[in-house]
C-alpha cells in the first residue's frame, strides 16, 4: 500500500513539473502564451465526489475535442479514462500529443501505433522531464497556436448547421428519435450529445454525420458556406501584406481569409473593402475569434 502511495505521490509531483514546464515558457516575441487544464484537478474522484460520471465524462471530452489544441500524457499507471482522451485527441480531434514514459517502462505497441501527431519520449528526472516538455512544445509551436483560429474557422462554418439540426432533432417526438439513432445503432444520447456543441458536430465521425444527413437532420452540404465569395487577386495580395506586416500565424489567416470569403457571399455585404492591409487588419478586429 505504501508503494501504491508513493508511486501515485511521484506522478503527482511530475505533474506539477509538466504544468510548471508549461507555465513558464517565455519565447521571445510573438509571445507563445500556453495554458494548462489538468483533468484530475476537475474532475478527480477523490477531489469532485459530487460530479456524475456523465458529468464527467461529457467535461473532459468537451475539453480534449473542442478546446484544447495539444495534449500531453504521463503514461505511467495511465487509466482506460487517460486511454479514452488519447485516442480523442490523437485521431478524432487530429492535435498534437507528447506521451511522456519514465525511465524503461514499456509503452504499448497500439499507443506507438496509433496514426496522427504522436511523439513519445522517456525521461529518468525532473530537469529532464521539464526540458522534454519545452522543447516539444517548441516543436509544435506553430500548430498550437493555430488551435484557437481552428476552432473559430469551424464554428463559423458549423454554427448554423449544428443549431439547424439540433432544433429538428428537439422537433422528433421520443419514438422517432429512438427510430433514428435505431438507424446509426446508437443510443439517443449518442446523438444529442453531438448536437449539443458544433464543435463537436464537426469533429464527429462520418456515421454521425450520415445518420443525420439521410434522416433530414443535417444537409449534406450545409457545413460548406451557401454561396462563399471569391477573393481578387488584389484582395489576396493585400491579405499576405497583412500577414507579413502584422506577424500573423498561419491559423489566424487561414480564419480571417475563411471569414471573408463568407462575407462576401452575403449579398448585402458584397462590396466589403479589403483592399489593403489596413482593411485586413480592421475585419480581423472586428472578427476577434
């Protein structure tokens, strides 16, 4: 018992390091501000009695697909819930992810298999765990900062779909949502709770979306614009003087450029000026993702 205590007091400890590695990260300009969420610190069974598994569950997997853009794992002693948020983040919501060993402990052969952005690295002490840390943060700097621009790219395509389905599904009575979900083999709940966020809509598996496509919940090309607007040459050109100029990430123009084309197939709003970097630089303001 004792050596259960105390292997559970040393991976408490680096975890601490983990999210103090994390924390004082200071990268010359463009700032690189990362911010942490640990599961046990919200969700633990021994510091949150009172939550319900389904509070539980639905808390940490809304944090891993539809707010987080990297992930980092301590794999020793890791529970089937660490397994759960893994595979999450790893091939459903496609982010970044350290798995972080001690010393010569195995790592499972599907945990090294598994398709997408996964980096495994051992370590044998703190300094050496902290400097793991950092330096793979370093490495994906780039996608993490996109994260944020990521998201609100697919909200702004998902919102009105996800809304649009969600209100028919409220507008089934309880046999013909059991009959629907009877389609996907799912429970009810399987498909409420991808309606409950359009974030998660959009990273949801393609039987999702095709269960609600063929039962009229969801068109199927709703998560593309209606009528998305076409760029001139000379609005693009401006558009990469605005990303030179003011230093944006990848992700962010990505947003800004998605949005205005969007803009621009509203009919009311097709003379949007953007002719300049100045004019960029004002629409991104106003979009403030």
């Amino acid at each position: 018992m004792s050596g259960g205590l105390e292997a559970a007091r040393l991976v408490a400890d680096e975890l601490d390091i983990i999210k103090q590695a994390v924390t004082a990260l200071d990268y010359d300009e463009p700032a690189f501000s990362v911010e942490t969420y640990l599961p046990f610190e919200h969700s633990s069974a021994h510091r949150h009695q009172d939550l319900t598994p389904e509070q539980v569950f639905e808390q940490n997997c809304l944090q891993v697909l539809t707010r987080s853009d990297g992930l980092i794992v301590h794999g020793e002693g890791a529970s089937a819930g660490v397994g759960q948020e893994f595979g999450w983040a790893a091939t459903q919501a496609a982010i970044p992810v350290l798995w972080l060993q001690h010393g010569d402990h195995p790592v499972s052969r599907q945990i090294r298999g598994t398709p997408g952005d996964v980096t495994i690295e051992r370590f044998e002490d703190p300094a050496e765990l902290r400097q793991i840390v950092q330096r793979w943060l370093l490495s994906r700097r780039a996608v993490l900062s996109a994260g944020p621009y990521r998201r609100a790219t697919r909200a702004l395509r998902w919102n009105g779909p996800a809304s649009a389905a969600l209100q028919r599904w409220k507008d089934l009575d309880d046999t013909e949502r059991r009959r629907v979900a009877a389609t996907g083999h799912v429970m009810p709940a399987v498909i409420e709770f991808y309606l409950s966020d359009s974030l998660l809509l959009a990273v949801a598996p393609a039987w999702i979306l095709d269960v609600l496509t063929t039962e009229g919940l969801l068109v199927a090309t709703s998560a593309a614009p209606v009528d998305r607007g076409r760029l001139s040459t000379r609005q693009v050109l401006a558009l990469a003087e605005a990303a030179l100029e003011y230093e944006w990430e990848t992700g962010l123009v990505d947003y800004v450029r998605t949005a205005a084309e969007q803009l621009l197939g509203e009919p009311a709003i097709r003379r949007l000026k953007l002719d300049t970097p100045g004019d960029w630089l004002r629409l991104r303001h106003e979009l403030r993702p």
